[in-house]
C-alpha cells in the first residue's frame, strides 16, 4: 500500500476477508475488512462480533431479520462500513478485490469529488500464494479428511452399490473425521464417468471404474486429490497400462518441480507423455494451486505462464479418459514446493 500510494484496501471476497483478519463468514453471509495505510484494519460482520480476529475495530451488521436472510447483505455491509469512517474520512485513493464492485463503488466508495480506485486481487493473490504454517496445518487437516473418504471408499464400492450411498457414506466419513460440518467435500461422485454429482438410481456396474475427484475444505481451506477404483477389483490390462502413464507423469511431477520451474512447459510434458497412451485422452489441465480457495496459482495450464515458487501448495491430476476404459482413470496428489523440490502431502494409496 505504501509503495503504491494506497489510502485503504477494501476487501469482501471471504477467502480475503479471512486471510487478513482470520473470520470466515457463514457461505450464505457477507463480510468485509477495511485496511488503511497507517495499519488499523476494521472487520464488517454479520449479526454479532466474532472472537478472536485480527482487527482494530469490528462493526456489525443484520444479515438476518428474524432469521431470514436479507438479499442486500453486500449493499447493508458496505454502509455500516462508510459509517464507521465518517463521510470525510475516504482517502484519495482506494483499492478493491472487486468482488462486490458495483455495490462497493455505489456506496462505501461513492464520495462527490474526485477518487481513485484501483483493483488489489492481484496482489493479494499473489501474497496468498505462500502458505504460512497455520494455513498448511488448515490445509492437511483438510486432506486427512479425504484420505479418510478414501479409505470408506475402498471398503465399500463393489457392483451394485449406488452413487448415492457412496456420497452419503463419504461425507460421514470426512465430517467424523474433522469434528465439525465442512465447508465442501468435492464435486466428482460418479462412476462411469469423468466426474459430476452423484446421481438417483444409478449403481456401479462390475468392469467399470470410479473416479472420486474428493476436496474437503476444513475452516476455509481446501484439499483436491482424486483416486479412481475398479468396481470389481480387478482392473483389465488396458486400465492397467492406462494407469501406469498416469502414475508415471506423477512421478515426473516429483522429479521435476522446483522453485522457477515452468508451470506451463510441465503441462505439456504431461500432455506429451499421456498422448503416448492414445492422442487426446487427457482433455483438461495438469492442476493448479489450492489453499482458500479451490484453484489458485500455480495454474499448470496452457492458458497461463506461471512459475513454482516455494510456499506454493498444488495439486497434480493427469488423467486419460476413453470409452475401452469405462470410462476413465484420474490420479491426483497435493505437494508443497519447498526450496529445493516438493513435499508430497498426500500418502492414500493410488492402486485401482
């Protein structure tokens, strides 16, 4: 902020809400923290003050009317925020996450003469990137709960089980293991299939493969890994091969990463080495970073150029998809980069 001339940040996505102060709003509820130049941070919060935050000053606002929720949280948060500085008190230049920049510029920022505002997300994002102690205890919490999903998973698919029940029993599995309800448990339930929710009355079917493409997210951080398992436990010669290139490109990963490594050239390594197995069986990217939010940098992908830096936490998901392989096999793992290599932070077993 010194170096760039910034009176105040504001921010109101609730990973950055939370990366600043520590207090993580309810998923239905808004929240916003102030940072000013001389350093006095205040913490917008809905209903009552939290415990414990890293802030000079907390306000609060109603996000519920006799317990219903109101639509115009961001609207009401950014008022209570105004008021809290006074009408005269906004410095000449403010900068935003743009989360909520309409509502944020029509009203904590709306002033009658001339302001700047600039966007902040980058730079915080890019502070986000390396993962302090607190947040990587956070983080391996999160993935002892997927690890513990995977082993129910491998107790119970057989032939005949149905979608819905592993995600029943794999929710159990993860909420016993943290103590408490989780933000989210990951998005790929289905068997038969590249990925997506689970569905009614549809069973695993003996021959076919299970991707469970699993993210538990413990206090606001995510862990990402995905195991794939044959249905009958007997996976054919070509799931077999198909496996083995995945498993290998993982091993590349390992061998490979460091701080400065390219993101981008790591892809097409992957892409390369997978293509080998059978030319655009592997569609999607190589993976990208995790922490408050589910994908984050390093993106190891096409589409961006990022390098490793150390402090980074990733995760790694080659896959190869084909109709011979019913349908699919995907391997993931979650790594640390530290100064030399990285730390593998997942230990399940990748075996069909």
């Amino acid at each position: 902020m010194q170096r760039d001339g910034i009176g105040r940040v504001v921010l109101t996505r609730p990973e950055n809400v939370q990366y600043l102060t520590g207090f993580r709003p309810h998923r239905l509820m808004s929240a916003m923290v102030a940072l000013d130049a001389d350093g006095n941070c205040t913490l917008v919060a809905p209903n009552t003050e939290p415990e414990g935050v890293a802030a000079d000053k907390c306000v609060t606002f109603e996000a519920q009317r006799l317990c219903t929720l109101r639509q115009d949280q961001d609207l009401a948060a950014a008022a209570k925020l105004q008021n809290s500085f006074g009408r005269y008190s906004q410095p000449s230049t403010i900068a935003v996450d743009f989360a909520s920049a309409d509502s944020l510029l029509r009203t904590a920022l709306e002033r009658k003469h001339d302001h700047a505002v600039t966007d902040i997300e980058p730079e915080l994002l890019r502070l986000r990137r390396k993962k302090d102690p607190d947040e990587l205890a956070m983080i391996r919490r999160s993935i002892d709960c997927t690890e513990a999903m995977y082993a129910r998973a491998r107790e119970i698919i057989e032939p005949g089980i149905s979608e819905l029940r592993v995600f029943n029993e794999l929710q159990s599995a993860a909420v016993e293991t943290a103590g408490e309800m989780l933000i989210a448990t990951g998005n790929d339930y289905q068997c038969n299939s590249p990925g997506g929710p689970p569905r009614k009355d549809v069973v695993a079917e003996d021959g076919q493969l299970y991707i469970l493409d699993l993210g538990p997210c413990y206090r606001g951080y995510y862990a990402d890994n995905c195991r794939t398992f044959a249905v009958n436990r007997k996976p054919t010669d070509e799931q077999l091969s198909a496996w083995e290139s995945i498993a290998g490109v993982l091993t590349m990963v390992e061998e490979t990463v460091k701080p400065g490594a390219s993101a981008k050239q790591l892809y097409f390594k992957a892409k390369e080495k997978l293509d080998g197995w059978k030319k655009s069986a592997f569609f999607h990217h190589l993976g990208h970073g995790i922490g408050l939010y589910p994908h984050e940098a390093p993106h190891l992908n096409s589409n961006w150029d990022d390098e490793f830096q150390e402090g980074d936490v990733f995760t790694a998901e080659p896959g190869l998809y084909s109709e011979e392989l019913k349908a699919g096999i995907r391997l993931e793992q979650n790594y640390l980069v530290t100064a030399d290599g990285v730390e593998r932070l997942t230990s399940f077993p990748l075996e069909l």
